[in-house]
C-alpha cells in the first residue's frame, strides 16, 4: 500500500483520505527577440566563449535548472488551506 505524507506538516496521509497534489514548473521566461542594429556589432564569438567557460563547470543538472525545475508537492487539507492563503509564503501561518 502506497503512504503519503503532507510535504508542509509532515503527517501522514491516511488512506482513503482526501490529499491534495501542487504541482510547480519554474520556467525560464524569455521575451521576443528584438535586434537592434547595435547587436550586430557585437562579437558573438566572444560571448559564445564566455559562455562556454561559464558551463564548463556545470553539470547537466544544474543548466537544466537554470532554465527549467519542477516541485510535485502532497498536501493534507489543512495545510491546502494554509497553501492557498499565501502560496508564495509570504505570510507566516501563525497570521492565518
């Protein structure tokens, strides 16, 4: 049998019991691309070096999360509340 905990409190999730799954994509945002005539000025050779020594010491894992991670989160009711008053945790839950 598969037991969840709530990833707030830190209960357990008793079967056959109502839990609630947030999940969360931090994406990298990127704006439309707009070349003024400076860029093209712009020795990209250099930067693609510069880049390149920047990663030199990044694993796979990390360049992947500068662009892209995911949270999957399991929550009891009570703390699904708590979760939707304050999702970006801005306010303590002793003020909830």
């Amino acid at each position: 049998m598969i037991r969840y905990t709530c990833d707030m409190c830190g209960r357990e999730i008793k079967p056959h019991t109502l839990r609630y799954k947030v999940n969360i994509d931090i994406i990298a945002a990127y704006d439309t691309l707009i070349i003024a005539r400076e860029d093209l000025k712009r020795d990209f050779q250099k930067e693609i070096k510069r880049l390149l020594e920047k990663m030199k010491d990044m694993n796979e894992e990390e360049l992947m999360e500068d662009i892209w991670k995911n949270f999957s989160l399991d929550l009891c009711k009570k703390c699904r509340d708590i979760y939707l008053k304050s999702p970006l945790g801005l306010v303590s839950t002793e003020e909830l």
